[in-house]
C-alpha cells in the first residue's frame, strides 16, 4: 500500500527537521495539514518546529487543534506545557505538564523523565512570579514609608529653622541633628527590609527531598519494596535495563511499586515556598 499524499509530506518534513531546517519542515507539514487535517501528529510535529524557532503563540494554536482531534495526546500536552513557559503562562503550563506526566506514565513513555522537569521548571516559574509580585509590593511599601519618613524631617526641620528663641548657630546645630537622625532612621528601615528578604537567607534543600539516583528534588516519588524512595520516571528508566533495587539489589519490578504520597506532598509544599530549589 503506497503511502498518502499526506504522509509523503510529512515524512519529507521530518527528513528536514532531522536537518534543523525548521522553517522548510513547517511548511511539508502544513501541506500534509492541508491534505489531511484529521491527523493530530501533523500538528504536533508542525508545533514541535515552531518552538525550535520561538514562534510559541503559533506552537499553542498548532497543540490546541490536536487536542481537540485527540484529547488525551501526550505530545500535544507535552509541547503544550512548553509553548505556556515560554509564554510565561506557568499556572497554564503546570497543568498541561501535569496530564502529559500521567499520559507518559500510562504509555510508558521515555519522555517522562523529561515532562516531570517541565512539571518543576513550571513550578519554579509559577514561585518566581509570585515572588517578583512580593519584592513589588515590599519595595512599594518600603519607599511609602521612607516617603513619610522624610516628610515628618522636613517638618521638624522647618520648625527648628524658625525657632524664635533660637539663635542662628543653634538652628543650624538642631537642624544637623535631625538630618543625622533622619539618615539613620532611613538606614535602618532600609537594612530592615533587606534582611526580611528570602534572597538574604540561607538556601538549602532536606536531604530527604532528593532522589538518590538523579539527585534532583523529587516530583513523583515511589517507594521500592525496601522502603526507600525514588523519582518514578528515573526509576523506570532504570528497570528497563535492570530487573533490582539499586540500592539494595534485590529484585524489583514496577509492580513492586508504590506511590510514597507523603513525600510527595511534602515537596510540593516545600517547592510551594521555595521555587529555587527546582534548580537544586
């Protein structure tokens, strides 16, 4: 059976994405769109090119029409994910990265492992714009209290120039004062805010949040039959070569599985408050 018109195309345009030529497999692929635009990899694979060459609005649209072909495509949810962060629409991201994680899983897909870091990296982004809205709102109140701050001087300053019972030396002498005592003040609350700053404190991940084998903090951990705990994806990775423990070395396989849910929420609320550590 010959190959369809639509494939040829699409097979001439994954020889010219092997080659980098991004733009030349855009366009193989949207003539197998034209073709054919009931099959949702066309789409995907068009979508996967126009992230390679940052046009991420046109990546999006290309994942919301294979979704809508095919709603439970990992791939779609996957590039999905991508195209929201580089958008930076991580809240979006998180919960596309999040369905292509659990599609990988059900397929055992090799791609899990690489969606469970775009599941964190869109966590890291997430903490990192509520962050930026924190240090505005503390920046903001920082200069509305050094603004009253400096307004109360003024007036004190005002009132000590025209003290009637002063003479002139000792105008300028409670006038120096209070510049002196206004500066420090100002010192003060500045050093204040600075310390209250996260970026200030001391940065360090529990040991027991990091899975053993890849050393990154965990997203999906799973507890092996001697009860320690790995990352699911990189676990995996490793009983596709290797039918035991890594530690212990006794036999495992998936079955012997379990979810270690404790743990896992125990790191969402640690990445919750410390966006950081994705990078750990």
């Amino acid at each position: 059976m010959h190959p369809s018109e639509s494939e040829l195309h699409k097979e001439a345009g994954n020889v010219l994405f092997s080659h980098e030529d991004y733009e030349g497999a855009i366009k193989e692929y949207t003539k197998a769109i034209i073709k054919d635009s009931s099959n949702p990899v066309y789409f995907t694979n068009r979508a996967l090119c126009r992230l390679r060459i940052h046009k991420n609005e046109e990546a999006l649209d290309d994942c919301d029409k294979a979704l809508e072909l095919s709603k439970d495509n990992m791939k779609a949810n996957f590039l999905r994910a991508q195209a929201l962060l580089a958008l930076d629409r991580p809240n979006e991201a998180l919960r596309s990265s999040k369905i292509a994680y659990e599609l990988a899983l059900q397929t055992r897909s090799p791609s899990s492992q690489a969606i469970a870091q775009t599941v964190l990296n869109a966590k890291k982004r997430r903490w990192e714009v509520q962050e930026e809205r924190r240090l505005e709102r503390e920046s903001a109140l920082l200069n509305e209290m050094l603004d009253i701050l400096e307004s109360n001087y003024a007036r004190k300053i005002e009132a000590a120039l025209n003290e009637d019972f002063a003479v002139e030396h000792e105008k300028q002498e409670n006038k120096e004062i209070l510049e002196y005592e206004r500066d420090e003040k100002m010192k003060f609350l500045k050093k204040t805010f600075e310390r209250s700053d996260a970026r200030y404190q001391k940065r360090e991940v529990p040991d027991w949040l990091i899975d053993p084998i890849s050393f990154n903090i965990f997203y999906d951990p799973v507890m092996s039959k001697s009860g320690q705990s790995f990352e699911r994806s990189v676990l995996l990775e490793h009983l596709k070569n290797h039918s035991f423990d890594p530690f212990t070395r006794e036999n495992l396989t998936e079955a012997d599985l379990r979810p270690n849910l404790g743990l896992k929420a125990a790191c969402e609320q640690f990445l919750e408050e410390n966006g950081w550590a994705v990078d750990y």
